[in-house]
C-alpha cells in the first residue's frame, strides 16, 4: 500500500530511466499522487506504455526519448517539460544500470568509459538541465540513484561500482552546495530488486539464495524503493538533505 502525500499533487516530476523497472514504477507512484510525470528514456514504446498505464489510470503524464548522457538532448527535455507543465518541482535522475559482471582483466577502456558515462556523468548532466530552474525559484527536491554496489564490493563490474560510489559523493557535494538555495538532494542505494527483467533472469533457487544474504530474508520490490522516493519528495523530509538511503533490506556496510 503506497503512501499518500497531498502535497506532491499538483507537482511536476521528471523520472530519467522511465521506461521500465524501478524508474517506470516511480512514475506510476508519483502520478498516482497527483503528480504531472515525464519519463524519459530511448525506448519510445516502452515509454509510450507507461505514460499510457498513468493516463489511463486518470493520472497526467508525457514522455521525453532522449540519451542521459547527451546534454543538448537533457535541455531539449527540459524545454518540453515546462512548456507542458511548467517548471520542475522533483528530478529523479534514475537512468543507468549497467552493472553486468566483467573480470577486471577483460574490462576493456571503452566499456570503462560507457558505464561511467551511463552512470555517473548522466546524473551531473541531469541535474545541471534542470537545476537553473530550481535556483531561480529557490526550491526543488533532486533525487539520485546508486545501488549497493557504490556501498560496498560487490558481484558488479568494476566500473559500475565506481559509477555509482561517484553518484552518492556528488549527492553528497550538491547537498552542501545546493542548501543555501532551498534545493534539496538525496541518494537511493537499493540492493537486489525484483523487477520484471531480475524476474526473468533469476532463476527461483537463486532468487531464494539471494533473499537469504539479506537480513529482512527477502529480494526488495520496486515499490520499496518508490515508497523512499515518495518519502524523501515529500515536505515530511524537508530538513533531510545529503542521505543516502540504503533500501537494501539490512544489508549494508558503513
């Protein structure tokens, strides 16, 4: 059961990385609040299915296909935005993902650059298309996305885990900075989530043994991060600035 937050409605959000899993669920979550939502992502159709689930649901929505990682492509979103919506109150910078396992030996320079691209220069160049509108209201709550594989070694390649530890220490850089202007940000670190693309790919034993390595003994489901998201928009976090919230069912190391 999703939590209600009044004050979300009405509300512009942007969610990078929208097109399906835990940034698709996010739209859904915030437009079921009240939220006017873009998803952006480069796969139209899939775009094209959640704004259709939102509107059809009686909710508001448009989608933006554009690459993170290009900047002119972020400001022509930008542009698109508030000329629908006006100007934008929540930026989940969610995009990226890239984390599939590769020996350190066989991580070639090219791939290197990819996932750092993918995954830590796209939420710099997200936050910076939407920022100037936030300091001129001197107001907006960013969002950004890491993973438990910025928190500690893990199973994922090398540069995924670098990408997203650059991720919460930009978080953590803009909070200090962003502050004195009424702007707010904060860092989603989820561990094994069950979207639909973990489902087809994890087979149920390893699904189970995955859950065991978990304190509250089970996988996360996207709605658990949502519920965060959800949380950390509201004005119920309104002194909360610079966190990284590991929604990892107890399994973190500080």
């Amino acid at each position: 059961m999703t939590g209600m937050y009044a004050e979300l409605k009405g509300r512009t959000v942007v969610v990078t990385g929208g097109s399906r899993g835990i940034g698709a669920h996010t739209a859904r979550a915030f437009a079921a609040q009240g939220a006017a939502v873009c998803v952006v992502g480069r796969d139209a159709t899939a775009l094209a299915a959640v704004v259709e689930q939102i509107t059809g649901a009686g909710g508001e929505a448009m989608s933006a296909v554009a690459d993170v990682t290009d900047g002119q492509a972020l400001d022509e979103v930008r542009q698109a935005v508030t000329e629908r919506f006006g100007e934008v109150d929540v930026l989940a910078a969610f995009a990226g993902g890239q984390g599939f396992p590769v020996p350190v030996a066989e991580l070639t320079e090219q791939r290197w650059r990819e996932v750092l691209d993918s995954d830590l220069t796209s939420v710099f160049l997200t936050v910076q298309a939407f920022l100037p509108g936030m300091l001129a209201r001197g107001a907006g709550s960013i969002l950004t996305m890491s993973s438990a594989a910025g928190r500690q070694p893990s199973g994922a390649n090398l540069a995924y885990g670098v990408a997203n530890a650059g991720v919460v220490m930009l978080t953590r850089y803009l909070a200090t900075e962003l502050g004195p202007h009424g702007i707010r940000i904060n860092c989603l670190a989820p561990s094994a989530i069950l979207t639909e693309r973990v489902q087809a790919r994890m087979p149920a034993e390893v699904q189970s043994q995955v859950a065991a390595t978990h304190p509250l003994g089970r996988l996360g489901t996207p709605t658990d991060v949502t519920e965060a998201a959800l949380f950390l928009s509201s004005d119920g976090a309104g002194w909360l600035t610079g966190l990284t919230v590991d929604v990892a069912g107890g399994r973190i190391t500080n």
